[in-house]
C-alpha cells in the first residue's frame, strides 16, 4: 500500500467521526513527509522580518524589516539549531524598534542545542539567549520538526472532517517553551501550526506557522513558503530558494556558555536616586518620603524580581509603589508584572494601557510568575504629553517623546531638582560622542530627541543622564549624538 493508500485506509477506518486514530497513523504522515529521510535540513531563503513587541505605538504592527538572508540549519538528531536571518532596512522613515535604520545589513543570530540557547551579538560577542523559546519553537515546528517532536512526544493522530475531507492533527509540545497542535491536509503533508509560544509580556502568546508550495527535494516533499504569525501580528514571510537534506550539522554550545545569574548593581547617582545597572538593561531607583518609585522593569519577570530585591536592600523599610514603564516595548516592559505582584501601580503612557490590560490577561500556563501565580491584578496611572509626581519632598516631571520615530509614546523623567534625566532607547549611553556626530551618522530617534528637549528647555534645565542601555552620561552628549555643536 502507498503512503496515501495507507492514509486512506486510516480515514476508511475512521468513517467520517472525528477522533483519535491511535499512535500508527503518525508513522502514516511521517510517511507522506519523508521525515524518517530527513536527519539534517539546511534551509535558504529571502522575505520579511517583523521585530516582535517593537511597533513605535503598542496597537500598531510589529515593525518590517527586508529579510535579506534565512539561513536555517537543524539536526533533529541532537535537536539543536541555527537561526540566521540577514536584515536591512524596510520602513522609510523608520519606525519602531530593532536598531533601526539599519545602515547595510543586521545579522540576527540564534542558536538552540536541547534547552540550551546562545547567540552572537552585532558586535560578533556569543553569549547566552535570555529567552530560548523562539529558538525551540522555530526547531519543533520546522517540518521535520513537527513528526519528530510528535513522535518523541508519543503523540496521537486525531482526524477532523472537513467539507468530506480529513485532516490530521497532532498535539504536542515542549515544556517551558510552547505546546502545539500540527494540522496536516489530506495528503498527509503539513499545512500549519497552532502554538502558545512562551512570552514575558504576552504570556501564552499564539504563533501560527504556516506552509504551502510543496515541491518534490530529494524525493521528498516539502513547502517552499512559510508564514509566522506572533501574536496578531505576521512575525515572518519567508519563501525558501534552497534546501538540503542531511548535510553535516554539528551544533554545539561553546564551552564556557554559562547562563548568567540576574546581577543587579546599585549606582547611587544622587541622595536617594539609584542607577540600578548590573545587565543589558538598567533601572533607577527613586526614594521618595514613605516610598519607592522604580523607573523601568525590564526584560522578564526574573529580571524584575532581582531589581525588587536589590531596591528592597538599597532602600530598606520603603515599599515600591510606583514603577514607571517608559515605553512598551518589551525589552523594556517584560519585568512590569513581578512589580505587579509586589503592589506597585505602572506608570505608562495612555496609549499603552488598554495593550497591557489585555496582554496581562492571557494565561501563562507555559512560564507561569509571580502575578500570575499569586491572582495579582494590575493597577495603572495613565499619563499624557507631561505629568508632575511630588510628595513634597521630591518632584518627578514625566515628558512624553510624541513623534519619537523609535516610540511615539516613549516617556522620559526629570528630576530638576537634582538635574537628573532618566531616559530609555532614544539615548543609549553606549554612544560615547566624544564630539558632534557627521550629519549622515545622526539617527533620526536621537535628532527627534534633542529637539523636544531644547522645545521643553530641558537641555538647559539637567546636566546628568541615566539611560537604561549604558552608562551615565552628560546632557551635551545628547546634542553631540544629534550632530548639534
Ligand atoms: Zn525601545
């Protein structure tokens, strides 16, 4: 009997009900998809990018970007993988969030062995992933992927019937990472997959992959087009120029890769303001007569309750009631709920609220945290263009980046009093201007923000910055980013 005689057999079987089928029917569609073949599969391919939780306002798309080059390489052997995408600049003017505009080419670098994540940096530095699900789920879901997870997994074919058709689904999944469900067409070869992908701040998120354009490679057949969605939001396009089956593929962690403990570093920068550094990105602590407010909760819920703990130290008998959220994107919001669990309200931009309400109410049952396991609501104080905090003995001025091509509601705070900036992304204090940048290195996010600092007459009025990306920094580095003598 042929692989599709086989498949026939099984929904001959099934007689037009929907249920399971039982464990032999998987060997059926690994069958129709040559996966026993398949050990190693090298994919090349161009399309389009889009940077997950990066649009320049929280209801808008995440932002595009030219997919220039998609070189993935996976052993379904040793279940590891490698996740190049080559990037350039798509949106004119730029908009939104992933080091844009791009001048030339981005490379952005995964790689997964097992659950062991890393990834090289644009400085060409390898260190490990601070989120290894994307990776793994890129691996599971690849078309080989799917038969040898389900088959790892033990698990079971059910047949759906559809317009007097079946279609085959698979559940499974990966612990920590994502569960799923593979729909396979009547052919028995994959046409999409149904995940909940892990994610800080969108909790279960759903990612729908999708592939058509079957083409006979080597015998066996396989789609030539494959769509990502995250969230609502298309996350990949990619339409395959090549692919080959077992080459060499020797994917290993480099010696050394150690996932780093969350370091938090206490900076005090004037009396009760705290630059809290210590990673990739920082926070600032603000002592206020009977409480804490914190400037920014970062990355992940790990990293926000390692920051809790180190204000706790820094500022001890306080509690933290406030956190300031300057901008959604979620690099910088991924930390906001460990702060929600610990009582604090979020500051954020009105525009932001209705996006976190609804993104902290999926469920987090792949990664649950503290809010979630602990039944915490969250609590906001939306805020407009300005927006003064006093208690009298400390005033913080909140000033919103409207027009910001990096965000549009991006939130910056000054502390007059102490001339104190805190500020997220439009300044990084990595760059280091030693003198006025050239007019054609000036970035648009970092002009736009000189601008709206002279309009306010904030340049006049701080001397000192805390960014969240670098070090502390000197106001005039601003007007030297921005080309400005
Ligand atoms: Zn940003």
């Amino acid at each position: 009997m042929g692989r599709l005689g086989a498949l026939a057999a099984v929904a001959a079987f099934v007689m037009g009900f929907t249920g399971p089928v039982g464990a032999q029917s998987l060997d059926h569609l690994a069958r129709a998809m040559g996966a026993d073949r398949v050990k190693t599969v090298q994919i090349k391919g161009t399309g389009f990018y889009y940077h997950l939780g990066g649009s320049a306002l929280a209801n808008e798309p995440w932002p595009k970007f030219n997919l220039k080059a998609y070189d993935f390489l996976a052993n379904y052997e040793t279940g590891s993988a490698v996740i190049d995408l080559t990037l350039s600049q798509f949106l004119k003017p730029p908009r939104g969030a992933g080091f844009q505009p791009i001048r030339g080419e981005l490379k952005r670098r995964a790689r997964i062995s097992g659950d062991v994540g890393w990834g090289i940096n644009r400085q060409g530095r390898t260190g490990p992933s601070r989120n290894t699900a994307p990776a793994i789920h890129a691996l599971w879901t690849s078309p080989h992927g799917v038969i040898r997870a389900a088959q790892a997994a033990g698990a079971r074919v059910t047949v759906h019937r559809s317009k007097g058709q079946d279609f085959y689904h698979l559940n499974f999944g990966k612990p920590g990472a994502f569960k799923a469900t593979a729909r396979f067409g009547p052919d028995g070869l994959l046409r999409r997959v149904d995940a909940r992908l892990a994610d800080e701040v969108l909790g279960d998120m759903r990612a729908v992959t999708t592939y058509s354009d079957y083409k006979l490679v080597d015998g066996v057949k396989f789609p030539m087009r494959m769509t990502v969605t995250y969230g609502p939001h298309p996350a990949l396009e990619v339409r395959f120029t090549e692919v080959r089956f077992n080459v060499a593929a020797d994917i290993k962690p480099p010696k050394g890769l150690k996932a780093r403990g969350q370091r938090v570093k206490a900076e005090k920068a004037a009396d009760g303001i705290w630059h809290m550094t210590g990673g990739s990105h920082h926070s600032v602590a603000i002592e206020m007569a009977d409480h804490v407010i914190v400037f920014e909760a970062p990355l992940s819920s790990a990293r926000g309750e390692a920051v809790i703990a180190a204000v706790k130290k820094t500022i001890p008998g306080k509690p933290i009631r406030f956190v300031i959220n300057s901008h959604h994107h979620f690099d910088h919001s991924g930390g906001l709920r460990a702060f929600v669990a610990e009582g604090a309200t979020i500051i954020t931009h009105r525009s932001n609220k209705a996006f976190y309400v609804n993104a902290f109410a999926a469920p987090r049952t792949l990664r649950p945290d503290r809010m979630a396991t602990e039944g915490r609501m969250a609590t906001f104080l939306p805020v407009g263009r300005k927006h003064v905090i006093s208690d009298g003995t400390r005033r913080i001025e909140l000033h919103a980046l409207t027009g910001n091509p990096h965000c549009e509601s991006n939130l910056i705070a000054v502390l007059p009093k102490e001339r104190i900036m805190l500020v997220a992304d439009a300044y990084s204090g990595r760059q280091f201007a030693k003198k006025p940048l050239p007019k054609n290195r000036v970035n648009p996010t970092g002009a736009h923000l000189w601008r709206t600092l002279v309009r306010l007459g904030l340049d006049k009025r701080v001397d000192t910055l805390l960014p969240i990306h670098g070090r502390k920094s000197e106001m005039r580095q601003i007007r030297w980013m921005a080309g400005v003598k």
